[in-house]
C-alpha cells in the first residue's frame, strides 16, 4: 500500500485551458485531401483542429492560460513551476523560465521543465502533490502545453492540434481533491518519437494504440489492487486523448477487462461525452490533453458533480503510463472559468486549407539569423523575433482591453482622428510585385470621431456612404468571419474580390470588427464611430487606407491603449486585403507616416516632399475597383522585363524629386503613364487627355490603379508651369482641378 506524509487534501485549486486563434476544419482538409469527411468525424471522432501561428509557440500558449489561473491567486504564493511539454524548443533552458518572466512570478520560485511524451504533466502533478503535502501553504503552478505537428498530408496530420493547460494545485483545493493512489507502468517501447533533427514525430499508429490499450488494463489492475476501488466507485472518466475515438475505444475496453455487462449504451456515453467536447474542437494537445479533457467534463456537465470520483488515465508513449482519481470538491463551479473556455473556443478564426499550409509550412530561422515574426493573433503574448539565437517574447496585454480592466470613458468624451490621403507618384502596379514605389501624402483627410453610446452596440455614421447602421459585438463578430471567409474563396479563385466587401460601409466595420478581435476588445457600453471624408471615394487617392487607419487609431485612442505603428499596419493590412485582395501597403504607411514615401518591398525611406508645379485632376470614379484592377494587370507583371522598367522610371522620378529637376520629372513621369497605358488600365479618355497635356508642355498619369473599363480612372496627377492652360484643357474634358499640398504628418489625433 502507498504511503502519504499527511492526510491533508491536495489537488486542483484552479484550471485553465488555452489554444491557438485559428482553427481548421476536418471537413476543409478532407475536401483537400479527397476524402470524405465522415473519415475524421466518424473514424477519429474529430470536427476541428487548432492551428497554430507564427508567434504562437508552447511559451505563449502557457502563459494565455497560466494568466487566467492566476486572476485571482496570490503569486507570492506560487513557489514551484513545473512546465511538461514535448514540444522543446531549447535543449537547455527551461520554456517555464519565459513564462515566468511573462506572468511576473516571484524570484523565490523553482521553475522545471519536464518530459515524458504526454505524460509529463501528470508527472508534474504526482511530483507537485508530494511537495503540497509537506508544505500545505504553498501553490505549485502546473502548465502542460503542445503542439502536435505530423506534417502535410501524413497518416497523422488529421489528428494535429494544439493546447495548453494551466493548473494552480494546493492543500484544501476548490475544485478536484487527488487521491494518492495510483497505479504506473513504464516500458521501453518505440510506439512514437521525435528525433532532435527532426520538426515533426514519427509514429507506428496501430502499435501505439495496442500499447494504450494494454497498458491502460496493467495501470487499472495496479490502481484497483492499491485503492480497493471498483469501476463502478467512478461516476465519470477522463482519458488522454489524441483522438476521441481511440478514448471510446479504451473505454469499452475497460469496461470489458472489469466486466461491467449492466450498463446501458446511454450510460457508458455519459461517463466519457462531456469530457471529450473541447478535444474534438481542438484536436491532440499531447500533455495538455487530459486536463483539457477535464476541463471540458466541469464546464459541460449541468448535473452537480460535487463529491463525485473521477478516474483519470494519463499515457505518453515511449512508454509511461497511469492510472490516478480524484474527487470534485463543493462549490467547484464558483471558481470555474467556463464562459472564458467557451469564449476562447467560439472566437477562434476558422481558416481555409490554403491558410492552413501558409501557416504549417512557416518556418522559424534555426541558423542564428535575426528574423522578425509576422503579426497574427496570440492571445495576451507573442514571440516576436529571433535574434542572436534567442527567442524574443512580448506581452501584448498592454493592447488588449480584457473583460475585467476595460477602460471606460466619460459620456462626454469626444476623440477625433484624422488620416491623409495620398497620391502614388510612381510605381502603382508594380509595387505589388516587390518594385519600388513612390508616394505622397497630400492635405485631404478622412475624418473619424469616436463617442460613447448607451446602448451597448456599435453606430457606423458614415455619411460620405449616407450609411447609419447598429451592430451588436456579436453581429460584428459575424460580419467579420462573413467577410473573412468569402476572402478566402476569392484567394481560392471561386470569387471576385468585388465579392468579398459587398458594400462601401462594410470596410469600416470589418476595420472594427478586426480590431475588436486581435485586441480581445470588449466594452460594457456602446460606442459610436461617425467618418467623414473630403477625398473622392475610389478615385484612387487613398480613401479606403486613410478609413481604416482612421477607425482604428481612433477606437484605440479612445480606449487609450498604445498599438505600437507596426501593429496597427499589420491589423490594417489585413482589413485592406478584404479590399484590394492583395494590398502592397503603400497607401497605409502613407496615411501612417505622411510625407514623400520610397517603399522597396519592406523597406521605407523618407523623401522631400516635391516643391514642383504639381495639380491633381479628378476624371470620375471609375468602374472597376483597385482589387479588379490589380487582377486584369496581374498577367503583364509575369515579365521580368516589364518589372524592371517599373522600377527604372520610379528610381528617375526618385533622382528628379531629390534634385528637383522639373525636366527630368517630366520625362519620368511621360514614361510612366506609358507603361500603365500598356498594362491596360488608362481609358482612352483618359489618354487622350494626357496627350493634350503633353502636347501643352506638361506631363500627366493617372496615380491609382486606374481603371478596365468605362472612362474614368480617378486621380490624375498633372505637372505643368501654365496652371490655366492646364485648368483650360481640363475644363474641356469636363475635369475638375483639385488642389493640393504635400502633407508631412501621418494620422494624427486633433
């Protein structure tokens, strides 16, 4: 018989789970991989897996979680970190060091990292109890946490998925008292493995689901002779899960080897069912697995599980295996986080295959090169670079306004932002294909103003669109995952980009609704966002950037947090996506910056702006969208040939502006509107306007993206000495003059 130093109970005092942001559905992969979906639904018994971004690693996974256990604990309490992961990522430090430095734990704190397969954090626990034991004032921090990666279209890349889980063990614990009886079986066997040259596991599935099973029947036998229970002292069970399948099959199996023939179908479901809820919706989480599996069993049983035993089998292949119970404690539902878990599993961004692949295929530099992380949504932290073979991590909580410190303002409150607009003096096209571009921010302005509301929703005024509308946080939600997957269908090639934003309007709610999601944005009232803008709408000048820069600092500003310039391009360059299908980016660091821009794929570098005989004149909204245009001019930009002269006239017009030379500018800019009349996208109105121009001595071309049909091609920029020959000549064509200045602020707050 096991002996314990004390009889005090100890166990959980608190859990948390947490997975990533995205999720795939089986049924996306099975279509993907021409098969039916009922083989995962049915044959593994899984719907969605969670996918990990960059920037997301087991780190900033234990931490999201390990955050929320520790909302109402004393850290100074916390004298033990025990971190059980398989998905290493250094051969020597310790992954809980980082999350210790995120969450602030006291320097008085033993911080270990474990491994054993997905049985490290029942190991954590076995060793946290003995500790509790003798020191009954104390609390141990226990985080499992994993990424389960098999590779593209491998046997096992249906059952991926990710997952941490936090759990806060203590003497007279609030929710699960463990019982010190166990009964563990380790054996030398090679049912799965990791090798260190390795990213993704090897495994032998059938040998490995023979040896749960067997192991799962010596565990039981050791834990039954020690304990004296029998199945039927346990109301419910929780068993490591990588798939639900294999846990049904497990179950059965056991109720066979203890010959319980009695139970009904119904009832052998329930003692399992709830439990398995979260795992199908996320997928294999490896040490974290189990714990999800009781997680979901608390939040999902409505029946009152208090004083009732649990039965707990934990199995890492390799192999150790165990068998363990505790007992839910009084009052346990006071203390669980479960409209947090639903929340985190509702929210998630669900994503198509080809997402999927981006995201799986995206690799971390292992050679010691300094590497910036994309931006994609993290939860609370994020790995943001590498550098000098170190991992870099941020707290981005500072962004984020959660549920219990959002900021409220005053019902008088009143913050209005402004952003520029913009004119591309060179380069429009092709500084989509990574050619060099330059652009101007010019005195035209979206204006956006931010004030409460009563109502706990948010009022769009958009009176340039005579749009005025309400959406609730939860209709927003909607709306964005709407728009969001109608662009996935257009990167599928199944939709225009004209089919993705259906209305003007819907730009700056989905501005907000991204905002609203990437910061983890929740207010107790409404707001009300009203935008007003003097630039022509679609005519090429920046409107759609300006907006949505606008939007967003100013729902930022109002809830007074700081999102640092490169966050905030990234969120709106995900928002002008839905727009232009593939946004360069160049129109949003112009309403950012301001000035005279040089971009060079990711490169920026400021310039003058010209102090040259420069007008803008208006020929009409065009037709066609920048996304349509972007798309009929695609094809000419498969020659290298064309891209370098793109390139070439931009560098001269760049020369001439920092020399400004007017003949040289002229002769860029005549050279220009060339190769854009080549592509396509300069209407014959349009052209032959110019041609007057130039027959006048000046020189024009159109600075959007023009247009593919119809007449109109919005902005065009006009440079000439003789400014009422140039208003004459426009006047016949039925053009209005719009006058300008170069603008060197970026969006500013006024």
């Amino acid at each position: 018989m096991q002996s314990h130093s004390s009889h005090v109970k100890v166990g959980i005092d608190t859990l948390t789970i947490y997975t990533s942001r995205y999720a795939l559905p089986l049924a996306a992969l099975a279509e993907a991989r021409g098969m039916a979906a009922d083989k995962y639904h049915v044959g593994l018994g899984q719907y969605v897996m969670s996918v990990a971004p960059p920037g997301e690693d087991v780190v900033t996974m234990a931490a999201n979680a390990a955050q929320q256990a520790l909302r109402d604990v004393n850290t100074n309490d916390i004298e033990m970190l025990l971190f059980a992961t398989e998905s290493g990522i250094d051969q020597s430090k310790a992954a809980g060091i980082y999350v210790h430095g995120l969450l602030g734990l006291p320097a008085r704190c033993r911080v270990v990292e474990l491994k054993q397969a997905c049985y490290g954090g029942t190991a954590a626990i076995q060793l946290a109890l003995s500790f509790l034991r003798e020191n009954p004032d104390k609390k141990v921090l226990v985080i499992a946490s994993d990424i389960a990666r098999y590779g593209l279209n491998t046997a096992g890349e249906s059952s991926q998925g990710n997952g941490a889980a936090a759990l806060i063990l203590s003497a007279h614990p609030r929710i699960l008292a463990l019982e010190p009886e166990y009964g563990v079986v380790t054996e030398n066997v090679m049912d799965f493995w990791r090798p260190n040259y390795s990213h993704e596991a090897f495994v032998d599935g059938k040998y490995s689901s023979k040896l749960y099973l067997t192991l799962l029947e010596k565990c039981w036998e050791q834990y039954h002779s020690i304990s004296n229970r029998d199945f039927q002292d346990h109301t419910y069970f929780c068993y490591h899960s990588p798939v639900p399948r294999l846990v049904e099959k497990a179950h059965q199996h056991l109720i066979k080897t203890t010959r319980q023939e009695g139970l009904t179908e119904e009832e052998k479901e329930k003692q399992i069912s709830y439990a398995l809820e979260y795992g199908r919706r996320l997928g294999n989480s490896y040490t974290a697995s189990l714990y999800i599996c009781l997680a979901s069993l608390l939040d999902k049983e409505a029946d009152d599980l208090s004083g009732k035993r649990i039965g707990f089998y934990s199995y890492g292949s390799g192999c150790v295996a165990e068998y363990f119970s505790g007992v839910v404690q009084p009052g346990y539902r006071d203390v669980l986080h479960t409209d947090y878990h639903q929340d985190l599993l509702s929210s998630r961004t669900q994503i198509s295959y080809e997402e999927y692949e981006k995201l799986f295929t995206f690799k971390y530099a292992d050679d010691g090169s300094d590497q910036e992380i994309p931006f994609y949504h993290t939860g609370h932290f994020r790995l943001t670079k590498m550098q000098q073979h170190k991992r870099v991590y941020e707290k981005v909580a500072a962004l984020s306004s959660s549920r219990r410190d959002t900021r409220v303002r005053d019902d008088k409150t009143l913050i209005h932002v402004f952003a520029p607009g913009k004119l591309i003096l060179s380069g429009e096209h092709a500084v989509v294909y990574g050619q060099p571009a330059l652009a101007m921010a010019v005195n035209r302005y979206v204006k956006a103003t931010v004030t409460r509301e009563t109502v706990p929703q948010v009022l769009f005024d958009l009176s340039d669109l005579s749009h005025r509308s309400r959406l609730s946080y939860d209709a927003l939600h909607l709306l964005k995952e709407k728009i969001k997957q109608k662009y996935y269908r257009f990167i599928s090639g199944d939709y225009s980009i004209r089919d993705v934003l259906q209305k003007p309007f819907e730009l700056a709610q989905f501005a907000m609704g991204i905002l609203a999601e990437s910061l983890n944005l929740t207010l107790p009232h409404g707001v009300k966002i009203q935008v007003q803008s003097d630039l022509p709408i679609g005519c090429g000048m920046g409107s759609s950037a300006a907006t949505i820069v606008s939007v967003m600092q100013a729902i930022s500003q109002y809830m007074q947090l700081h999102i640092p310039q490169d966050t905030l391009y990234k969120l709106a360059l995900e928002v002008e996506n839905m727009q232009h299908g593939h946004s360069s980016g160049l129109d949003l660091r112009v309403a950012m910056q301001g000035g005279c821009l040089y971009m060079q794929g990711k490169e920026i570098e400021e310039r003058a702006i010209p102090d040259l005989p420069m007008y803008l004149v208006n020929t009409g909204t065009p037709m066609t969208t920048t996304g349509q245009c972007v798309e009929k001019a695609a094809p000419f930009f498969k020659s290298e040939q064309l891209k370098s002269e793109f390139a070439a006239v931009t560098q001269a017009m760049d020369k001439a502006i920092q020399q400004q030379s007017w003949r040289d500018m002229q002769a860029a800019i005549q050279r220009n509107h060339q190769l854009l009349v080549q592509i396509g996208v300069v209407p014959e109105k349009v052209q032959t306007f110019i041609s007057q121009v130039e027959a006048d001595g000046g020189a024009a071309k159109i600075c959007g993206a023009g247009a593919v049909a119809g007449d109109k091609a919005g902005a065009v920029l006009v440079m000439m000495e003789d400014k009422n020959r140039m208003a004459s000549t426009a006047s016949r064509f039925g053009y209005n003059i719009i006058p300008i200045s170069g603008e060197p602020r970026g969006v500013y707050a006024a």
